[in-house]
C-alpha cells in the first residue's frame, strides 16, 4: 500500500510540474509578444497581435499591455488587429469594453466598425455602450452602422428600449431619420421575443406610408412572432429589471403559464397584422407577410383559402412563398395536396420546386394524387411527378407499380426519373431489379448511368434486408 | 549511395503502377467550391433544404445548359461541410461534370451526402483555407477557379475571413458569398466586406433557408455562365 502511495505522489508531482511548466512556457511567449508590441515593426505587431488572440483566455493577463497599445499605437492596422485580439481574448470586460467605447468615437472607420462588432463577444457586459452604439446608427459609413445595429441586436433587451425611442420619434422626413427609423424596426426583428415589448409599435408601423417601414416592420413582426423562445429561455424572470414583456399584472410574475399565455395572445395580434399587410399594394410587403404567416403554422389556418388563390394568381415569388406556408399548415391543410400537384406544371421553376418539396413533407398522404396525375403526360408535370416521388422516398412505394410501366416510356428523361425514383423508393422486388436490369443497354446515357445508380442503392438494400433476417 | 540496375527497375515498376505521378493535370472550364455551413446554428431540416437544393440546382436544363456552353471541358465541382476552425470535410470528392448525365449523377450524390460535421462554431476562415487548399491540391487546372460560401452567421472562430480572403485573390481564386439572413439581418454587409472578394465576385442574399434553393440555382448560373462580372 505504502508503494502505491509512493507511486501515486511521484504521478502527481510529474502532472504538477507539466502543468507548471506549460504555464510558464505560455507566460513566457505571451510576455514576449507583449514587447514585439511595444518595438516590432507593424507587420511583426500585427503577427503578435494575431498569435495572442490566438491563445485566446491564456493572453488574458495582457490585456493592459494591449489596451494601452490600441490608445497609442500609431498604425490603424495594428489597433484593428488588437481589437480583434480582445474580442477573441474576452475577459476583463471592466478594463475591455470602456477601451472599445472609446474606440468607437475613433477618427478612422475600420477601427469604429471593428470596435463595434468586437463589442457583440461581451454581451450584457457591454451594456454601458449602448448610448455610443446608438449614436454611431448615424456614422456617415455603412458598415459602422451595420456593425453597431449587428451588435445592439445582440445585446438583448437592454437595447430595446434605445431602439423603441428612435422608432416613436417623429419623422422630420429627412432621408436620416426615416433611416433610423428602418434600421431599428430591423434591429428589433433580430431580438427575436426579447423584443416583444415593441410589437404594439410595430404593428402601428406596418401601415406607415412609407413602403420601407412597412416592410421591415413586418419582417420584425414575423421574427419576434416566429421565435420560440419561452420567457424562462430568454432570462425575462431571472432579470425582472430588463423590459422585455409588458406586464400584466402582478399575478403574472412567476407564473411561467400566463407568460405563455400572454405570449399567445401577442401572436394572435402578429398574425392578424401580418393577414392585413397580405393585401399590401406593394408586392415586397405582401411577400414578408406571407412568408411571416409560414412561422406560424396551424394558427395561420383561417387563411388557408387565401394562400391557395394566391398560389394560383400571385406572381412566382408569391406563388413560392404561399406553397411554403401551406406545407407548414400540417394535415389540417392536406386538403390542397391536389393544389400542390397542379402547381407542379407552374411555369417557374422556383414554384415547381417548392410544390416538390411540400409534397415531400405530405408524404405518402400525397401518393394517390401523384399517381392519378401521371395520366396526364405532361412534359412539365410528368418529370416533377417522377422527381417528387424519388424526393418522398420509401413513403412511394404505392407508385412503383406506375414507375415500372414508365421504365418503357420512350422518352429517356421520364425511363431515367422513374429509374431514380425506384433507387429512391428502395423496394428491391424481383420485378423491380429486372426491369431495371433491362434498361443496362438503353441508347441513352442518362438512363444507364442512372440505372445502374439505382440498381447498386437496391442491392445494397437487399445485403442489408438479407443481414437482418 | 549508388544507383544500381535494381534502383532503376523499382523505379519504373513504381511508376508503371502510379501513373499519377506521370499523370496530367485534367483540364476544365471552372473549378468551384460549394461550402456549406454546418455549424451548430444549421439544424437538420435546414442541411436538407441545402443539400436538397443544391441537388435540384444542377437538374436544371438551364445549369446544364450553362456547363455545356463553358467551353467543352466542362466544370469540375466539390462539396465541402463546413463549421468551426479545425472542422471541415470535402464531401464525396471532386466530380468532372460536362452533360445532363453527369449532373444528375452529381444531383443524386449531393441529395445523399450525410452531415459529416455536427455543429460547432462559425469559422469562415477555416473554411476559405480548407477550400483554397482542396482547389490548390485536387489535381485539376482551370481558367477559373471560384468557392462558393454559403453561411447564415458572422466567424465566431478562427482568424478573420479578410485575412484568407485576400490570399485566395492572390491565387486568382474567386470567392462568392450566398448569405442566409434568418438569424443575422445584417449579415450581408459583413460577407460584403469582408468574406468575398477576387474577378467578378457577387454575393446573394436568402431571407431564410426554404429560399436557398431559389437563390442557389441563380448562383450557379451566374458562376458558371458569367466569367467576368
């Protein structure tokens, strides 16, 4: 026993002296980073800068070296690379994010936009910024508004407020300040539910006159409707001092269901903007609010008549869109599976492709229907009603029997479709594998490659049925 | 040490066997890149709609038709998963495609491709890299060379994409952006300015990924029919 225990310390002294001595090493290499810092050339600061991000947290006891090298060095270069670093290094934000605020009021835009975006790593921690990240929407260059916007987005509820203030202030009709307006409605929409607090003000805005509030302030409501964050899952109880929900009453507090209610009862209100902008005389807008109904699936059922006769006369994009909000309604709206077949023969390529897809998600569902289809031969809806049994897959199977009489259709893209289709279905029978065999010498080369793609997924399947048994 | 008879056979024997090594490099009109992110803010419904999307792209009469017009050579084209710095995989290697049969072949290949990474970080970084390394390495020469980088989030790992961006313009690589905005309005901005880059680079914006497919398909025929922007 006694050797054992020997044994067991001389083990532990090796891995504490290991661990030591890497420590060491890293001080070491950081430190002498630190003093290319202070003496190197640019391209060699540069280099350092990049390698002690690198290192990440083990730089983190560098980062008063580093801070003082972003207030004083001379290369716009260097500072954005040590501002880069920061972001990756991460901590000390006490010492870090009144550096990069300080930053942000910089002469040169690289090093604004990159203090702008390195604020984004630090979070709510980065709170104290937001006064400057607000007044830097206005910077004359784009990407540093961008940046600012990108990172305000991020920081949670503790910007909402800032954003909800530039969206209420009347609009002088200054090309600036309908700018902000547009750019915080977007803003909020990238809080996603942290920023429900505002819907009431974005639903005001869906009707504003000018087409590009509306449109954004529809996306916004199509985001913060669309999240599924819970209130518990966005830290709304744990941080009661941050306005993220309107409150309701003090019987609220706590109670995780009425939250939940609460939170239905603001989708209602999102959905019923969104049915309204539908109708909206320009078609971008009519495009977010359809696409914004697609988040919520059964509860956009009322309006499932509407967004068949749109996906019957809207324009392509609108057509696409309303067949992916359709797909999303579940099997309350299986009823338009023949809608969604039709629109196979759709003469955009986008729309067919979309009607393929929410056919996939009908499933086997949407089978009989193909298959009554495929008497129309069709050179637009027959390939698509091959493509899409070959997307369903196994679901198919009640169309192989169909498949194997197009195997002898003479035009060779339906042989090689419907030969993808079976590989696809994955139903190995003797009648199957022949039919195909048969095609091995087709004069087309699409069809034989396509063939004998199908005829190895099909023996694969029968080595592993043959396994399992 | 000195050269024998035996030295001499052995080499010759050896490359009888690896002709590779005598082999010329093939040449095609376009040499592209599709990298696709698959880091952990990509669930799997939307890897397919990628995947999907991709696949339905090259049966479009009017991308084959665009392959077929190139040149006569064709294009040589590869799919790499991408997420964060030390996690990329080029995925089912590089496949020549020069008709319809080819590019159905592809389709099918790329609707089965499996998610080899799960998640993790964003590095576009380590993506450009990887990309730049499998175009550098695969064997293949071509007037143009082109990745194109799909992703839905800024780097959050790895050095900044700026960085490898500007390398790929030294070799002449071209890199595109196709930005998928659901989570980050702002994002295109961002690819904008510091992701895409080289001759006629051109960066696309999907609202979300039920768009991919659409804007995919505009993609590749803007990359293999258009040489110059």
């Amino acid at each position: 026993m006694q050797l054992k225990l020997s044994k067991l310390l001389i083990i532990f002294f090796i891995i504490g002296s290991s661990i030591t001595f890497v420590y060491a090493a890293d001080y070491h290499y950081v430190k002498e980073k630190a003093l290319i810092l202070k003496d190197g050339s640019e391209a060699d600061k540069i280099e350092a800068v990049q390698e002690l991000g690198r290192l990440s947290s083990n730089a983190n006891f560098i980062i008063d070296d580093l801070i003082f090298s972003l207030r004083n060095d001379g290369s716009h270069e260097v500072r954005m690379e040590i501002i880069r670093a920061l972001e990756r290094i991460g901590g000390q934000a006490n010492k870090t994010v009144p550096a990069l605020i300080e930053a942000l009021g910089d002469q040169n835009w690289e090093i604004r936009w990159s203090a702008a975006g390195a604020l984004t790593s630090f979070g709510k921690k980065s709170a104290m910024a937001v006064p400057e990240l607000v007044g830097l929407l206005r910077d004359s260059e784009d990407y540093v508004r961008n940046a600012a916007l990108s990172t305000l987005g991020k920081m949670g509820p503790i910007s909402v407020a800032a954003m909800m203030d530039e969206v209420s202030k009347s609009l002088d009709h200054t090309e600036d300040q309908l700018y902000m307006r547009i750019i915080c409605i977007r803003s909020l929409g990238a809080l996603g539910a942290k920023a429900m607090v505002a819907v009431p003000l974005l639903i005001k805005n869906s009707t504003h006159e000018d087409i590009n509030v509306r449109l954004e302030s529809v996306i916004a409501l199509r985001k913060i409707g669309g999240d599924d964050s819970m209130p518990g899952e966005i830290g709304w109880l744990a941080e009661p001092d941050e306005m993220i929900w309107p409150k309701v009453g003090p019987k609220m507090e706590g109670n995780f269901l009425m939250f939940a209610e609460a939170k239905q009862m603001v989708i209602y209100a999102i959905v019923d903007s969104l049915l309204k902008s539908i109708d909206d005389p320009d078609q971008r807008v009519s495009y977010a609010a359809i696409k914004g109904i697609a988040n919520f699936g059964k509860k956009a059922l009322p309006v499932k008549d509407k967004l068949v006769d749109y996906m019957n006369r809207g324009s392509p994009i609108i057509r696409r869109v309303a067949i992916d909000t359709l797909a999303n309604m579940g099997e309350e709206a299986d009823d338009v599976i023949p809608d969604l077949v039709t629109a196979l023969s759709d003469f955009d390529v986008n729309v067919q492709w979309a009607a393929i897809q929410a056919l996939r998600v009908k499933g086997y569902k949407a089978v009989p229907e193909l298959i009554y289809m495929l008497e129309y031969d069709d050179d637009t809806l027959t390939p698509n009603i091959l493509k899409t049994f070959a997307e369903i897959g196994n679901e198919a199977k009640g169309a192989v029997n169909n498949l194997l009489i197009i195997l002898k259709h003479e035009n060779p893209q339906y042989r090689a479709l419907a030969a993808e289709a079976l590989g696809e279905i994955g139903e190995p029978s003797r009648q199957v594998m022949n039919s195909l065999e048969s095609l091995k010498n087709d004069k087309d080369r699409n069809v034989i490659k396509t063939v004998e793609w199908s005829l190895n997924e099909l023996r694969i399947i029968q080595i592993r049925r043959g396994n399992e048994d | 040490m000195k050269i024998n008879l035996y030295h001499i056979i052995f080499l010759l024997v050896a490359l009888f066997y690896n002709r590779n090594i005598l082999a010329e490099n093939i040449y095609v009109d376009l040499e592209l890149v599709l990298a696709v992110d698959v880091s952990s803010s990509v669930d799997e419904d939307e890897y397919q709609l990628q995947i999907r999307g991709v696949g339905a792209a090259f049966r479009h009469p009017d991308v084959i038709a665009a392959i077929e017009s190139t040149g006569g050579n064709g294009i040589a084209v590869a799919m790499v998963q991408w997420s964060d710095n030390e996690e990329q995989a080029l995925v089912g290697g590089w496949h020549i495609i020069k008709d319809a049969a080819d590019a159905s072949e592809y389709a099918r290949i790329i609707r089965r491709t499996p998610r080899i990474i799960a998640g993790g970080q964003t590095s576009i970084a380590g993506a450009l890299s990887f990309s730049i390394n499998e175009i550098k390495n695969n064997n293949i020469d071509s007037g143009r060379k082109v990745i194109d980088v799909s992703g839905d989030g800024r780097a959050n790992n790895g050095i900044h994409p700026m960085n490898i961006r500007n390398l790929a313009i030294e070799d002449n690589i071209t890199i595109n952006g196709l930005v998928i905005i659901n989570e980050e309005p702002f994002l295109d901005g961002y690819f904008e300015r510091g992701v895409i880059g080289g001759r006629g680079a051109f960066m696309m914006v999907a609202e979300d990924y039920k768009d991919y497919a659409a804007m995919i398909l505009q993609k590749l025929l803007r990359e293999i029919g258009m040489p110059v922007s």
